[in-house]
C-alpha cells in the first residue's frame, strides 16, 4: 500500500488515504508519521482487496518531522 491523501494530522499521528499499487483500492487507516513507519510499515501493509503489499517500487514518502525533534 501506498499513501494517497493524508486526511488529518496531529503531531506524528494522522489518518489518510491508502491505496493498493496493484488493484487500485484505497482504504482509511490511521499512521504514525516517523521514518520507519513509512519505509517499514506501509510498504508491509496488505492490501484487503487482493492481499498484496507494496512492490520494490516503493517510495516511502518523507516525514512531516524530523526522527527526535520534538513537536
Ligand atoms: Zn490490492
């Protein structure tokens, strides 16, 4: 899964728009905006349409937030 729209944020935690590289289909879920969740997390998450994750094509997007700094 990708994102596709973060819908709302607050401090690292927020809900968005996920959407499946293969099959086209977005489902909400909430994420922790931090740089692993978005190389390590996302990319892992399962697709409930077809059951696929993210390919190596994957580009983790970049956090809102540096790791450490405090908001
Ligand atoms: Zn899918």
């Amino acid at each position: 899964m990708k994102i596709k729209k973060i819908t709302s944020q607050n401090r690292r935690d927020f809900h968005a728009i996920y959407e499946c590289e293969h099959c086209g289909h977005t489902e909400e879920g909430s994420g922790y905006d931090d740089s692993n969740f978005h190389q390590n997390v996302i990319p892992k998450m399962k697709c409930s349409s077809c059951g696929k994750t993210a390919d190596e094509n994957y580009r983790a997007m970049t956090t809102k937030h540096p790791d450490g700094f405090q908001i």
